[in-house]
C-alpha cells in the first residue's frame, strides 16, 4: 500500500526510534485481527478504494452496502464468499460491470470489510427532487441536464465543478484523450461517446473500473465519485458544445 511505502521510506530517512520500532511491530504481524468496532473497519474501508465504487444507500458503481446486506441477509456462508469476491474481483452478481481486485487485503481484513458491509441496515434512498436545467446546443436544440453549466445569471461563466472538471481531465485524461477533450489517435473522443448515448452512470463505471487490457487504467482509489462526476460535467459541457475549448471562466473571475 501507498501509505505503507511512505513510512518505509520515511523510516530510513531517520524517524525517532520509538515511532520506527512501532512500525515494524505492526509489520511483524500483518495478520493481526482489525478490531471489529464499526469505527476501525470504516477506517479501513476509507483508506481502501471501495468509497469511490459502493456507498451505503445508493447504487453509484456497484450496488449499495444495503442492498447487498439485504441479498445476503441469513445467509452464514456469504462472508467466505465475499471476501475471496472481493479480493478477486469480477462480475456476474448485480451486472456486467466488474469490480476490480483487492489482492493486497489480507484475509482478515477483507472479512471484517464484509461483515461491516452485512451489518449495513437497508437505508431507504431517500428520493431526491432533481433540479434540471435547460440550455440550448449549437444548432440551437433545447437540452436538459440534472446539473447547472453555468453560473445563475452568465452564459459564460461556468460553475465550481465544471471548472474542477476542466483541471482534472486536463491533468488526467487529456494525455489520452486528447486536450480539452479534442480527438487523439490513443484513445476515443469522449465528447463522441457521449453524443453516442453514454450517460454519467456508464461514465462512471468505466472510468473507476478501467480497462487495463485496452489501455485504460482504473481510477477507483484515486478519484473520489464526486470529482469523476465534475471530469463528466465538463466533458458532457464539450460535447454540448456549450463549453469552448481551451480555459473556460468561472465564478469570481
Ligand atoms: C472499481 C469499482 C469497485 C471498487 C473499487 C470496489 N467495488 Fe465492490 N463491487 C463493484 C461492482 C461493480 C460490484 C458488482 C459485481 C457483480 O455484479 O458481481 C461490486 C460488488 C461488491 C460486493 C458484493 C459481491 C457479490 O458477489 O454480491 C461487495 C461485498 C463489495 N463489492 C465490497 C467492496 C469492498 C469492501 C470494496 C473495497 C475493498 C469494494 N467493493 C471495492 C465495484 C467496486
Ligand atoms: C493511458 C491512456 C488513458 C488515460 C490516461 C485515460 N484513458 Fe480513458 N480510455 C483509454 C483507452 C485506450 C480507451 C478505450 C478502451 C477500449 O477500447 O474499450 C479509453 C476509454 C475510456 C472511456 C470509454 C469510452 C467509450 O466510448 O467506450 C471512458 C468513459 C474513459 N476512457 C474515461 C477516461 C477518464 C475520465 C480519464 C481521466 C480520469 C481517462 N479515461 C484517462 C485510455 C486512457
């Protein structure tokens, strides 16, 4: 793990020898039990990937922690069964889309993961009013979205997220699929799957799962759900055509 290499390195590099004799008492026993209060296994549950896949009540990349407690209620022999999925990933239970693998997660750890996931109580979704916003493409076509574009008041100034969306698919992405989402010869045009009929879930979906055998990686673990949202605000923002290419302006500029 990333956090472990960093206190490997920063060990070498002279911490007290207090700190540095802790860290490899906790190396010596990396089977030691995790605690199974609920704080412990949602720390651990943080600090994996799982959260830009799974939260409790809603379906995002893979099903809600309820509803997974809920398939699996009474049944003693799931939390082998779950464990070894999780550590291998794969597909097949809820849909086509798989879950990646977790093989750095020991056996121990993985069960606590799941036990917690079995204990999550079936949270009603709570159905949200969806704000729409309406805008017109190009060819002057009406559109409709369930985010905002714009800033209230301005056909030029884009929101918060839209502009978060720019900077990161222009840090990320653009080496790939091209700078502001323009055409390259690596990857598709994103603006094209889009007008193609691919909506934010899709989106999603392949951007945290990937597709390594095809060359594009998966960036569950490294992007949060909200922030592949903002990359798909803007992207959906070029393939509109509402927002230009190159930087766009934003709130109090
Ligand atoms: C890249 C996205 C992704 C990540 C990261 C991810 N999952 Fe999943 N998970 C999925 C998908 C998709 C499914 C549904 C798989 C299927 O249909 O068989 C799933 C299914 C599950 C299931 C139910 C499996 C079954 O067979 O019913 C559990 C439990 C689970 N995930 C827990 C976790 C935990 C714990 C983590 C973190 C260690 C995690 N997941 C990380 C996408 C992900
Ligand atoms: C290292 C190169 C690379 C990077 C970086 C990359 N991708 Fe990709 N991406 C690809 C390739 C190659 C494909 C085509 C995979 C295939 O053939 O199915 C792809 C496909 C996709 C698709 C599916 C498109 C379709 O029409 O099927 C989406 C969505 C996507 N990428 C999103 C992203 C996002 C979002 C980022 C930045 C967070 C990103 N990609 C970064 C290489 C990359």
């Amino acid at each position: 793990m990333v956090l472990g290499a960093l206190l490997e390195v920063q060990a070498g590099q002279g911490l007290p020898w207090a700190l540095a004799a802790k860290q490899s008492a906790v190396k010596q026993s990396p089977e030691k039990p995790v605690n199974d209060t609920s704080d412990d296994v949602e720390k651990l549950i943080k600090n994996s990937d799982c959260a830009s896949c799974h939260a409790v009540d809603r379906q995002l990349v893979g099903p809600s922690y309820s509803a997974i407690a809920q398939r699996y209620a009474g049944q003693a022999s799931a939390e082998d069964r779950l464990a070894k999925k999780i550590k291998d990933g794969g597909a097949g239970a809820w849909g086509n889309v798989p879950m990646t693998a977790h093989s750095d997660l020991s056996n121990v750890k993985l069960k606590s993961m799941v036990r917690w996931v079995l204990a999550q109580k079936a949270a009603n979704a709570q159905a949200q009013d969806r704000k729409t916003y309406q805008y017109k493409d190009k060819d002057g076509k009406s559109v409709t979205l369930d985010f905002p574009v714009f800033v209230e008041g301005s056909d030029q100034k884009v929101t918060k997220d839209i502009f978060k969306g720019y900077e990161l698919y222009n840090s990320y992405c653009y080496r790939c699929h091209g700078q502001d989402v323009t055409e390259s010869e690596l990857a598709p045009d994103l603006k094209r799957s889009l007008k193609q009929g691919m909506n934010g879930q899709q989106f999603m979906s392949i951007a945290m799962t990937g597709r390594e055998d095809k060359g594009m990686p998966a960036w569950a673990g490294f992007f949060s759900e909200q922030e592949i949202k903002q990359i798909y605000m803007y992207v959906k923002g070029r393939s509109l055509e509402l927002v230009a290419v190159g930087r766009p302006p934003t709130e109090g500029e």
